[in-house]
C-alpha cells in the first residue's frame, strides 16, 4: 500500500457544508478501512504539515494491525497511542494544561460488537490514557473513570504515573501562556475503524481545553458526545467544542443518522450544522459505517486527517 498525501486547502468555517472533507471508500472495494484525525482548530501551516505526517503514521500503523487480521478496536487504540505519544497533538505527551499548569487527561473508546466501552477523565500524568481506557473496557466492572479514582484503577492494572513535565511540552507551554486568563478551546485525536468481519470501533483523547479549570471533563471520554459505536449504525470520534458537543450528544447523533441510512459524509455534515445552529459551537468529526465506508467534516479552519484500507492508498489532509 502506497503512501500518497492529498492536502486540500482549508475553507470558510462559516458554513459546515463548505467544509466537508470526505474520503468515500465504499464497500464495493470489501475489506477493511481506518480514519484518523488530529484535532480541529487554527494552524500554523508548519504545524499543520506535522499534524499530516503524523496522522500518517497513525493511520499506517493501525492498517497494519488490521492487515494482520487485528480487529477494529486494536487498530484505534494503536492509531491513537501513536498520536498521545507525538508531541505535536494535545493527547499524552504534549496534552494542554489546566489553569494550574497542570495536565489532565480525557479519552475514550468503544466496539461496536457488544457496545463494550471503557473511558478515563480528569486523570492525571499517565502517558497513554487511550490504553488505560482500553483496560477499563477489557475489566468491564464500570464504563467511566475520574481524577485518583481513575489514576487508581490505571496502577492496579499496570500502568506507571509520569510527572507533569513528562508530557509537558514547549508547545503546550506557548499554548497554555497565550489562553490565560481567557478558555481556549483545545484539540484532540482520535481515530475509527471496520475491520474484516465488520466489527467497528471508536478512540478519542485529549488534554482538553488550554487553561481548562481543574476537574473540566470535555465530550472525548464521554460515549454519545466524542465517541461512540454501534455495528448496527458506525463509528465515530469528535474533535472541537467539547462543551457544545456535549449538549448535543454530537457523536450519538451522527451514529443514529447513519442508522437511518445518511452516507457517512452527509451524517457528518449535518451534525456539525446542528451544532453551528443550535449552540455555535465548531469542531470537526469522522466516521465509518457498518459497511465499512469513511467520511468526515469540519467546521473549523484545520483538521489533519489520514484513512487507510485494504488495496486503498493512505491519503490525508486538512
């Protein structure tokens, strides 16, 4: 599989539907597919073209999981290990900072198999929460973890706390330093994939906002408003307005649209218009559908994005 770059240029973020951006892999190619993203907002152009290459790496490595007959849950928990693990994305390393300088972290995934879930928020200095999320599913005795109670759970179950300065980066600095005293709304990245024997699957993490209060949990861990999947409908992972997404339930109601039977662009589209409309809120999201096919939007002026699948180019954008 061959890595081709299709960089489009961003559009006004007046209007959802002049923003769209879609990779429209259909089912008639059959086999599996992955989409990632790394957060919508404004972007230097330098920084946009490190979002593209690493939302590449992510999107390949993830399409070796599934070359190899992973399922779709593997592939977007790997896909997002590699951007919480890239300095260049607020996830993990590089994630924002509260109003105290201090990292907390917010992330989420689901299969659309049995509707398993498992999420963590408000955790403190972990440097992969989309894997401690991922135990949090695999345990199954509770959906959603907060703050110690959740850095708790992540000990007990093997992973090891890091500093703040661990995954602080200059970046998130020069970010945190330019928010204050104002909220600054904060990217995020996530990923969704159908593996070979249509199963889908959803990842979402984040730092959240830029100088969020201590405590703020955002839409990314919360199922319906940042992730969620159902094999019935798709997948889908939000990036931008957390606040708004929430009140909107932004991820459920993209899933139930394609339910109905919208094309994942078309889903897409008019989700983020509802949330212009109804609570002018911006951002952006992607999707896959039960049938494997792969579509996203965004309301703001960026969002680096990269698909792969089976006999498909890699492509990506913003």
């Amino acid at each position: 599989m061959s890595n081709h770059s299709e960089n489009r240029p961003p559009s006004s973020r007046a209007n959802p539907d002049e923003t769209s951006i879609t990779a429209s892999w259909g089912a008639a190619a059959g086999g599996w597919t992955i989409l990632v993203h790394g957060g919508a907002g404004d972007r230097m152009p330098e920084h946009v073209d490190r979002q593209l290459q690493g939302c590449r790496a992510a999107a390949l490595e993830a399409a070796q999981v599934l070359r190899r007959g992973g399922g779709a849950l593997d592939a977007v928990e790997r896909a997002v290990v590699v951007l919480e693990d890239d300095p260049e994305f607020n996830a993990g390393t590089g994630a924002s900072l509260n109003e105290e300088g201090l990292v907390e972290l917010d992330a989420s995934l689901m299969e659309g198999a049995g509707l398993r879930a498992g999420g963590v928020c408000a955790l403190p200095p972990f440097r992969n929460p989309i894997s401690i999320a991922r135990a949090v599913l695999e345990d199954g005795r509770h959906v959603l973890y907060a703050g110690e109670g959740a850095a708790r759970f992540a000990v007990e179950h093997g992973f090891s706390r890091c500093s703040n300065e661990a995954l602080t980066t200059e970046l998130a600095k020069q970010r945190w330093l330019a928010a204050r005293p104002r909220a600054n709304r904060g990217d995020t990245v996530g990923a969704v994939a159908c593996d070979a024997t249509g199963t889908v699957a959803a990842a979402t993490s984040t730092g959240g906002r830029a100088n969020k209060r201590p405590g703020r949990v955002g839409d990314s861990p919360v199922l319906g408003a940042g992730t969620y999947a159902d094999n019935e409908a798709g997948a889908c992972s939000a990036t931008g307005d957390g606040e708004a997404f929430l009140r909107i339930g932004l991820a459920r109601s993209a899933i139930d649209r394609m339910r109905e039977g919208a094309a994942p662009e078309a889903a897409a589209r008019a989700v983020l218009q509802t949330v212009r409309l109804r609570v002018g809120g911006t951002g952006g999201i992607i999707l896959v559908d039960r049938l494997g096919r792969l579509g996203l939007a965004r309301s703001a002026a960026t969002m680096a994005w990269a698909a792969a699948g089976e006999s498909r180019e890699t492509i990506s954008g913003c």
